[in-house]
C-alpha cells in the first residue's frame, strides 16, 4: 500500500541512518520499526503490583513529642549565638 508521510527532519534523519546501519532499504527499516512500535503499544508487559507494607508510625520509646518544639527552639538558640560570635 502506498501513503505519503510527512516525517520530521530528525525522525527521518534517524530512520536513514538505522537503515544504512541495518542494512535495510528506508521502506523496509520504516515498516520494520512502526511494527515494533505498534506491537509494543498492543502487549505491554505485565508489570508486578507495587505493594506497601505498612509499619506503625510514633516515635520510639523515651521520645517526648510535646517537647521536641523545645529541642528545635534550643537547638536555632545556639546556631544564634555561634553565628553572633563568629561575625565580625
């Protein structure tokens, strides 16, 4: 069957240059590869299902949530005062 296709200049450069590299005529490395296009898009391969195994969250035993907001504060406290005293 015969049809006229409108390649763009890289696609078509590329297709010459898989013929010449396959040693296939252009119409011969253009059917080639639609097929092998077309017949990936038809029978995708089986994929396995992502699973999530779950754990339980909280923090670890001796950790008090209520207090790390202090942590943080005391921690931004003593940035501070390196960075005072490290400045000219």
């Amino acid at each position: 069957m015969r049809t006229t296709v409108t390649l763009d200049p890289d696609v078509a450069e590329k297709l010459h240059a898989y013929a010449h590299r396959h040693g296939l005529s252009f119409k011969k490395a253009l059917n080639e590869l639609l097929r092998r296009g077309l017949h990936s898009q038809q029978s995708p391969a089986e994929r396995r299902r992502f699973q999530v195994d779950p754990h339980r969250g909280g923090f670890r035993p001796g950790i008090d949530a209520a207090r790390l907001n202090q942590l943080i504060d005391e921690l931004e406290v003593s940035d501070f005062i390196r960075e005072a005293r490290e400045a000219p």
